[in-house]
C-alpha cells in the first residue's frame, strides 16, 4: 500500500500524463479545461487511469468535482476511503 505522500505523487504523475503536462505546470486547484485546454477525451483518459491504478470505479457523475487536482484527490480519498 502507497503512504500518503506517494499516492498524492503518483495522481500527480497520472494526471500531469493524461493533460500531457510537467508536475511543476500544474497547481492543486489549476482548472483542466480552462487553465490547460483538456478536452472531454482527456478527462476520460485521467478517470480510466486512476481507476485501473487505483482499483476503484469512479461515477461520471463525479466528474464536475475532478476539474483540478484537489478535486480529484477529494473524490479518490472519498472513494477509497483513505
């Protein structure tokens, strides 16, 4: 099991690859679609890969709240458990 600091890193890592951008380009509560021009096509992509990493099913319904960083971390950890 990930201690906290490294599952925050690798949602990072799986994000920043999915929008196609470096760690150091995205903030916590940098909005995807307007701060770094995602399309709904890459939002899928972010939520099939932390699925598969993470084990979890995500409700697309959940997808408004995952517009930046902290938003999906909050959903994981709700989704989880952590």
């Amino acid at each position: 099991m990930l201690t906290t600091d490294a599952r925050q890193i690798r949602i990072t890592e799986i994000v920043c690859d999915r929008l196609e951008l470096e760690p150091e380009e995205l903030a916590e509560t940098d909005r995807f679609v307007e701060e770094h021009g995602a399309d709904s096509l890459a939002l899928i992509g972010v939520l099939a890969a932390l699925e598969k990493e993470f084990k979890v099913t995500i409700d697309q319904s959940e997808m408004p709240r995952m517009a930046h960083l902290a938003g999906v971390r909050e959903v994981l950890s709700e989704t989880k458990g952590w």
